[in-house]
C-alpha cells in the first residue's frame, strides 16, 4: 500500500491523471513513466554501449606499442655482452606494420652478428604481408566486426523496446477492457437489484406472489458471482501493468485499488497502425524492420569472418626491411638509403595438410550459410505476420464499430420492456431476458474491443514501430 499511495501521489504531482473520487491513469501516464524509468530502457542503452566499448577495443589493435628487449650476460667479473633493442611499432590498416628503433651492444664477448658501432644503430622499416593477412587479417576482421557490431546493437536496442512498449500497450489495453466488465457487471447488479426491490414491494402489497422474485433474485446472484470473477480479472491485469511502472529512485509503483484506467491515449494504437501501413512496410522491410536489420548484420559478420578465414589458407610470407644507421654522424660511413644500409629478410610458412585452415574456412562458410538461413525465414515469418496481423486488425475494427449498433439495440428493447412493466403491459421473464441480452452483448462488445486493441498492438510489434516511443 505504501507503493500505492507513492504512486498516486507522483502521478497527481506530474499532473497526468485527473482525480476526482478516482484517479485516472491514461496510456500516455504510463508510458512515460516507462521512457523515464524502465531498467528495459536502461538495457537497452548498455546494449548499445557495449557495441561502442567493443568498436573501441577493437581500434585499441591498432595501437602503437613500444617494445624493449634486454639481455645481459656477467660472469667470473666479465661482462660477456649487454645487448639492447628499443623502439616503436606502428600497425596499420592495410595490414603493413611499421617499427624504428635502437639497438646497442657491447661487452668482450659479443657474437659477430651482434656486434654494432660504439653508439650503437637507429633503424626504420616495415613488415610487408605478401601472402596471408594481405587483404584482411586478425585485427582488421575484429575492426571490422566491431563497427558492424555498433550498428547491429542499436537495431537489438530497438527490437528490445519494440518488445517492452507492444507489451506495455497490450497489458494496458486488458487493464481497460477488464475494467469496463466490472463496471458493466455492476450495472447490471445495481439495475437487477432495483427492479428486485420493487417487485418485493408488491409482493409485500400483494399484488404479485412471492415466486415472481425469485427468477430476477436468481438473476441478481450470478451477476454478482460473475462481478467478483470479472474484480479478480482486472486485479490480475492491473498487477501484470505495475510491472512497467518504475519510480526515479528505481523502485516498483503499484496503482491501489483507487486508480482506474482510461480510454484516453488508445488511439494510439490505430494512429500508429495508420502511420505504418502494410504496403509500406512491405516496400522497405529490411529497413524499417529491426529485427530483420539485426539478421542482416549477422549476415554481414559471418561474411567478415569467411573472408579472414579464406585468406588464411594462403601461405604465410611477410617481408622485413630496415634502413640503417648511427645515432651521430660519421663522415666515414655512407648515408642512409635504399641500398647503402640496410638489413631485410622474409619469413614464409605453410602448413601441409591445411587441415586445421580448411576446417575453419569450411565453419565460416556454414556460419555464414545458417546466418542466410535464419535471414530468409526471418523475413518470411514477418512477412506473413505482418499480412495476418494487418488484416485481423482491419476485421476486428470493422467488427468492433459494427457490433456497437447491435448493443444499442439490445439497450432499448431492454429498456422499453421495462416500461412496458412498470406500465404492467409486460411479462418479468421477457424483462429479464432482455436485460441479460443486453448483458451479454455488451460483453462481446467488449471482447471485440479487446481483440480490436491486442490485434492493433500485434500488428505495429510486427512492423517493429513501438521503440519509436522511447525516442
């Protein structure tokens, strides 16, 4: 109850329920609480910002890095060598590595090929990719991937909210629906009850038998039994609408028993519907739909990785050249250049059997084909979805504001009959029929409404429209 009277207070004080003996609590009310302070929306920006920390360490491969390599050797009071290597290497995106740096060395027993001037060299050169790694590699493929990732996050941003608004408005919509049940169940018993006790008055005057009370006694009694079954009906559906409904502080709100719904912001549900319609959605499907944009970067993705997977079956064949030279100059020694100092090299490697790179290529290449897959029934199923959903709409709709004039109906001949009986032109039996058609046709009406709003909501979840609500 304490949740109750925070939420009624925090809805008055925001000025979107109009309060007179009840509170009102509109779709629009609650839907704002949810762009405020639903945890779903709060997911829905860490989805996206971890696609942007995963695009960050990607670029974090391409980092330059500075290196050093010691390695010293003493012993019995002699300094065999002291060998230093120190610099920088640069990767870029085109799979090209530069690196420059210093080396030095000395000490009474250095290797020949170790031995350097007194100042030791400075050098600059590149790693060349001539096989493998040439066209993509390791850090360009998980760069690739990454960027790829940012865009598919925000589409699962939107297909997470799709999810949450469709249901907000659905659980709204039953809230409402169940409510008009209790209040046209009340009616019924109040009208039932009124009629119940005038026919005691005449009975007690004698102008009837006392049977004559017992049909709408009878009557009275199961439209109380059926208002306690419709009361625990919309407890049940307003309880399954306090889940969407968050404070500030992050705490769940719960409406008491006090606040009731209304039909004020349900047209939304027709207003987006009309705002995309079936044959636009049709026309551009892949683009209006998040859930489909979400397959389509998968689809993306898995090509990336057949890509990387295919240049990994080339050989392995990287070329190294350095441009060398002394710290200071020395007149003695040719500049540096091209072909005046230099030191280079090729490292090359194949594996024989290729086992391991074919099986990975042939993964890729099945990864990629189950992604296609999962695209083309993706897109069939919200094809179909949309056509069946878009036209149960279009029938519930028409149904709905159809069967209006058929309750209408039943309403006067009820109430005609029952001045035909205070008249005494009239039969009690015919009376009580035709209050309990108008019963249950209001009933249906009001099912109708129901199946004309959740036909609504399934048909703009399936469109993939609802997380426009949170923008």
């Amino acid at each position: 109850m304490k949740r109750a009277a925070l939420l009624s207070i925090g809805l008055l004080a925001a000025g979107w329920i109009s309060a007179a003996d009840t509170l009102r609590l509109t779709l629009p009310a609650v839907i704002r609480y949810v762009q405020q302070n639903h945890p779903m929306l709060r997911q829905g920006n860490i989805v996206v910002n971890r696609g942007d920390v995963g695009l960050r360490l990607a670029r974090g491969m391409f980092d330059p890095k500075l290196y050093l390599q010691s390695s010293n050797k003493y012993y019995a009071g002699k300094e065999y060598y002291q060998l230093l290597d120190a610099g920088l290497k640069v990767p870029t995106w085109f799979g090209i590595e530069g690196f420059a740096g210093r080396e030095q060395a000395r000490g009474e027993f250095l290797n020949p090929d170790n031995s350097l001037p007194a100042n030791g060299l400075t050098y600059a050169g590149v790693s060349v990719p001539l096989g493998r790694d040439l066209i993509t590699d390791r850090r360009r493929t998980a760069l690739a991937k990454a960027k790829l990732m940012v865009q598919e996050s925000e589409f699962q941003r939107q297909s997470m909210l799709n999810e949450l608004f469709a249901e907000v408005v659905s659980d709204y919509a039953s809230w409402y629906t169940h409510w008009l049940e209790v209040r046209l169940y009340e009616e019924a018993v109040k009208l039932t009850e009124l009629r119940l006790s005038q026919l005691r008055n005449t009975v007690a005057a004698g102008a009837r038998a006392a049977i004559d009370t017992l049909e709408t006694d009878v009557l009275r009694r199961n439209f109380m039994i059926s208002l306690r079954d419709a009361e625990g009906k919309l407890f049940k559906s307003r309880m399954m609408l306090s889940v969407h409904l968050w404070n500030n502080n992050g705490e769940p709100l719960e409406p008491d028993d006090n606040v009731f719904p209304s039909d004020l912001g349900l047209a939304l549900v027709d207003s987006m519907a009309a705002s995309w319609p079936l044959n636009r959605m049709q026309a551009d499907l892949r683009t209006l739909q998040p859930g489909l944009q979400e397959q389509f970067f998968k689809i993306r993705s898995a090509e990336v990785d057949l890509r990387l997977q295919q240049q990994n079956l080339l050989p392995d064949i990287r070329l190294k050249y350095n441009v060398l030279s002394e710290p200071f100059f020395n007149p003695s020694i040719p500049g540096p250049g091209l072909w005046n100092n230099y030191q280079w090299g090729i490292d090359a490697g194949l594996n024989l059997f290729m086992r391991q790179e074919r099986a990975q290529y042939k993964i890729a290449g099945l990864a990629l084909e189950s992604a296609r897959l999962r695209y083309d029934f993706k897109q069939l199923e919200t094809v179909n979805k949309l056509r069946a959903t878009s036209l149960t709409f279009a029938n519930y709709s028409s149904i709905f504001t159809e069967y209006s004039s058929v309750v209408d109906g039943y309403l006067r001949l009820y109430q005609a009959e029952q001045a035909r009986l205070d008249a005494g032109e009239s039969d009690l039996f015919i009376v009580n029929t035709r209050e309990l058609r108008w019963v249950e046709s209001r009933l249906k009406e009001i099912e109708y409404q129901r199946k004309y709003l959740l036909s609504g909501v399934e048909y703009v979840q399936a469109a993939g429209q609802y997380w426009r609500l949170a923008e």
